[in-house]
C-alpha cells in the first residue's frame, strides 16, 4: 500500500516563482496545503515578452522567501515533508538553475529525497489532482511555450501525438497583439477585442486543417494578420477588433479540425476505457474563453468529458510539480542523484521526432 506523502515543490521554468506543500493520501487523493506564486509579469511587461535574464535574478530573489511563506501558509517544518519537487526542465536555464539547485541544497541539508520534474508532467498529470482522472487520457497543452497533445497512458508513460512546427499558441497570440500595438500578454488583450469584432471581415488561413497528421502550425496565420493590416492601415478600433475576432475564429476552426482527429484516433486506440474518455487542457491559453467552447462542442459531440482545471492550475504553478513528484514516489519511481542536471529541451514523449522550428524560443511551456 502507498503511505501517506507530503512533498513540497519549486517551479522556476519561466516567469513564475512558485512555491507549494502538497499531501497525497494512500488512496491517491490530494490535500494542497500551499500554493505561492509569483509573477513576474511587471519585469517582462516593458519588453513585450520574457527576458531570460531579468526572469533568472528575479527568481533568485524570491524563491527563498516563498518557500519560507509556502511552509509557513502549510503550517509545516522541512522535517514534516518526505521530498523534494523541483522542476529541471524544459524551460529557459537560468531559471530552472535557480529553482533545481534550491531543491538540492534543501533536500541534502535535510536529508530528503529530490525529485526533478518536468514541467510538461506537471501539466499533464494535474487533471489526476483536480478530478482524480484515470489513465489514459488526452491532454492538450496550451501555453507560450507549447502546443502539444499529449496522450497519458500513465505515470512517465506519455506520447507526444501532435505540436507546434513553429510557433506556440500563446506565442501566436502574444506576436498578433504586438504588431496590432495591443499590450503584453497578448492573449488576454486579443481575447478582449475580440468581444466587439466582425469574425467574418477576414478569412485567415487555417494551417494544416485536413491533415492527417495531429500537429500544428500557427506562424502562417500570424503573416496573413501582419499583412491584412498593413492593407488596411492606419487601423481603427473597430479594424482591430475585427483582425482579432477572425484571428480567433481560425485558430478555433483549426483547433477543431486538429484536436476532433485527435479525439477520433483515441477512440480507436481505446475502444472501451470503462468510463467516459477525457480531454484535458492546460497551459495559459487556456483560459480563452471562445477557444474553451469550441474544445467544450467537440468533447459533446465525440462523447468526452471536458476538462479545465481551475485556471490557476492550468497555468504555472508549483502544485503541479509537487503533485508530478508525489505521483512518481505513489508509483515507486526512485528519488533523482544530486548531481542530476537542469534541461532546457526534456521532450516529454522520448520516442517524438524533433520537428523543425519546434521550440525555437527556448522551451517555455
Ligand atoms: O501557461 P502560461 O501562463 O505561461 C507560459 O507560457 O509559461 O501561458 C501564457 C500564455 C501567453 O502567451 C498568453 O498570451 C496566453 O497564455 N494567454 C491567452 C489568454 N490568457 C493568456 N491566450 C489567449 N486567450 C487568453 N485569454
Ligand atoms: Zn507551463
């Protein structure tokens, strides 16, 4: 039988400092005791996007105070935790330096041991804290980083069936809000002016839609937006509004077309799984609500539960690494050597092709 566990977890991948004490019980059920995290929008804001060196010092400067603050809010001593979590990867080095090295030093000066997470696990596997998901399931991450669908067969048993060629969603959205002259992060912004545009005024291309292959590619898109509105230019409100409205509208019917042969081809690799199948999504952009409906549309039509976790879970946190790691120690995984190094590439699926233009921006997830 699993016994009780309690880990306490560090995440420093990208632009969050996170910190958090999280308990799973011998039946698998998750208590979070603590859940800190630190944004570091106002550092990046200025740039328009993260600046890995400016994210490094700032996670120096706060990730021991967190960790304090995250022991403290849990009411617990290091003594009352069985590990370590950190993240090692992948995500920009400095960072993940910062957040790793803390996690060795911590786990050997109180003799604990470490467990070096990927960040990508961490997002897959949050469904099984939140809704206590059974395997298999499929995931699909969503983030400034990443745009990949996941299948989770398991505990470190993951295949990578479709990503990004080029760039990442949020990516996507971030590159369409800046040269629209809308504020960082791009999302929400684009998101907003959406609300008020024509969906119809333009026909953005839809990349790769009809493609029998699972993966993505959204760098065309953003072309078509920059010279739809050089056209138009100077653009008004209501052309801006109207750019965003179509941009969203094609990355919904891409999604649609993409993630329903996702859904089509897990249904005829998992005939009967018992229960009703699940599609999960995690990642930043996942909080856009069209996007969220057209996901919700596809899972009634093909008959799968619909999962979206609260979005402070979708997003980087350090739950998920603590939880990554409880699930690896519930499933006998031993403990990572102190001298395991940091990884700004980890794929998650170890079997998936490299593709080119994958990543070119380091490995935010
Ligand atoms: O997962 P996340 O918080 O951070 C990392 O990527 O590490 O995701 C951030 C991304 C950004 O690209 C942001 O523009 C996008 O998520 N995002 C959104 C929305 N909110 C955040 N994209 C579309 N619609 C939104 N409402
Ligand atoms: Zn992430």
């Amino acid at each position: 039988m699993v016994p009780f566990l309690r880990i306490l977890g560090i995440e420093t991948s990208c632009d969050e400092t996170a910190a958090a004490v999280v308990e799973r019980d011998a039946e698998g059920h998750c208590n979070v005791l603590s859940d800190v995290v630190l944004s570091q929008l106002d550092e990046h804001s200025a740039y328009g996007g993260v600046v890995p060196e400016i994210a490094a010092r700032a996670h120096v400067e706060a990730l021991d105070e967190l960790i304090e603050q995250a022991l403290k809010r849990a009411n617990v001593s290091l003594d009352d935790v069985d590990a370590i979590a950190a993240t090692s990867g992948p995500g920009l080095i400095g960072g993940l330096l910062v957040g790793l090295m803390t996690g060795k030093a911590i786990a050997r000066a109180a003799g604990k041991p470490l467990y070096a997470v990927n960040h990508l696990e961490g997002h897959a596997l949050t469904a099984r804290l939140t809704d206590g998901l059974s395997f298999p399931y499929l995931v699909l991450l969503v983030s400034g980083g990443h745009t990949q669908l996941i299948l989770v067969r398991g505990v470190g048993q993951y295949e990578r069936w479709g990503t990004t060629i080029d760039d990442a969603l949020g990516e996507a959205f971030d590159k369409t809000a800046k040269l629209l002259g809308l504020p960082y992060p791009g999302g929400p912004a684009v998101e907003r002016m959406a609300r008020d545009g024509n969906a119809d005024r333009f026909n953005f291309p839809r990349p790769l839609v009809g493609e029998a292959r699972l993966d993505f590619s959204f760098s065309g898109l953003k072309t078509a937006v920059r010279q739809a509105a050089q056209d138009i230019a100077p653009l008004s409100d209501q052309d801006v509004a109207d750019i965003c409205a179509s941009f969203q509208r094609a990355i919904s019917r891409t999604l649609k077309d993409r993630i329903g042969r996702g859904l089509q081809r897990f249904k005829r690799e998992f005939p009967t799984t018992g229960e009703k199948p699940a599609l999960v999504v995690a990642g930043g952009v996942a909080a856009n609500l069209e996007l969220r409906a057209t996901l919700q549309a596809l899972c009634d039509k093909n008959g799968f539960r619909f999962i979206a976790p609260p979005l402070s879970l979708c997003t980087d946190n350090a739950v998920m690494i603590a939880w990554a790691g409880l699930e690896r120690m519930a499933t006998g995984v031993a403990p990572d050597t102190l001298d395991v190094q940091p990884r700004s590439r980890w794929p998650l699926d170890a079997n998936a092709e490299t593709l080119i233009g994958f990543g070119k921006r380091g490995a935010k997830a």
